[in-house]
C-alpha cells in the first residue's frame, strides 16, 4: 500500500513539474505556464521566438482592435518597434466568438492544425491569445522582442481560412 502511495505522489509531482510546475516558469496574468520551447502543447503555450507577455503597467502605448463578423480585423496591419510594449484592447463588434492570437506564420499553421484536431469553436485564453464573446473586450499585453513579421488571427472554426488575420510590423528602428 505505501509502495502504491509513493508512486501516485511521484506520478502526481512529475506530472505537475511537466505542467509547468517549476518555479522558473512565469505566467503573465492569464495563469498559462511558460517556457523557452516556442511551441503549444497539452494547452500550456511555451514562449515564441518575436516576444513576451508583459504586464499592463508595463505597456508602452495601447492599440485597439475591433473583430468583425465580415472576418476582418479593424486595423488590419499595424507598426510596433522592437522592444516596445502594447496592450492591445481588442473588442468584439460581432455577434460571434472570435480571437485574437498573436504569433508568426509557423505559429498560426500550428495553432489552426491544433484548433480543427480539437474540432471545437471553444478556445482559451493562452499568454498569446484571447477569446471574445460578442460584444466583449479584453486586453493583451506583448513585449516585441525581435524585429520579425506577427500576426493575429481569429482561429475559431472557418474564420482563418476565411482571411480572418492582420499583421505586425516590427520595426527594429525608432
């Protein structure tokens, strides 16, 4: 009996550790664990290559953004520079759900590919992500780390093929 308790506590704990149980991980607010591998997996997103979450308090200016049902973002490109930090406000105009998920190409492919296996319009709020019910809004802050083309895209089922994405210029001189 205790050999089975000591190997459901060690069971417990490494499984706790790989969820981001280790105290050098960080969370920015939205109670998501990071890490250095770029990459979501098992719902916990590990920090990309252009940036990192930050705090409000930190945001050097804040942009809106407006999701619309004709799926289509209000701006549709925007300029940041790099090591600048936004909180982006981002509202939803609409009467569906939309999102608002930032990352570079590789990471948009990954996350559609990642959305349609779960076959779900439900999505959740990752350091890099939200998720608006109609006429809600919410905010995101980002530190621009690295002077490399971002961008947003709605990942709700249909709406990032249907050209529902913007784009970030980072701009590595101010």
């Amino acid at each position: 009996m205790r050999k089975s308790l000591w190997l459901l506590i060690s069971v417990v704990g490494l499984i706790a550790l790989a969820c981001g149980g280790d105290p050098s991980t960080r969370t920015n607010g939205n109670s998501m664990q990071m890490g250095d591998e770029g990459t979501l997996t098992a719902g916990h997103y590990h920090g990309p290559a252009f940036g990192e979450p930050a705090r409000a308090a930190e945001a050097d200016r804040k942009i809106e953004v407006v999701t619309k049902d004709d799926f289509t973002y209000g701006p549709s490109a925007i300029k940041v520079f790099q090591g600048e930090t936004i909180t982006f406000v981002v509202t939803n105009s609409g009467n569906a759900v939309h999102a608002f998920v930032l990352g570079d190409e590789g990471f948009q492919q990954e996350h559609k590919l990642m959305m349609e296996d779960m076959g779900s319009n439900a999505m959740h709020n990752e350091p890099s992500a939200i998720s608006l019910r109609p006429n809600e809004t919410k905010e995101l802050t980002w530190r621009f780390t690295e002077a490399v083309d971002v961008l947003y895209a709605c990942h709700v089922q249909g709406h990032y093929d249907a050209g529902m994405i913007g784009t970030i210029t980072v701009d590595n001189t101010q």
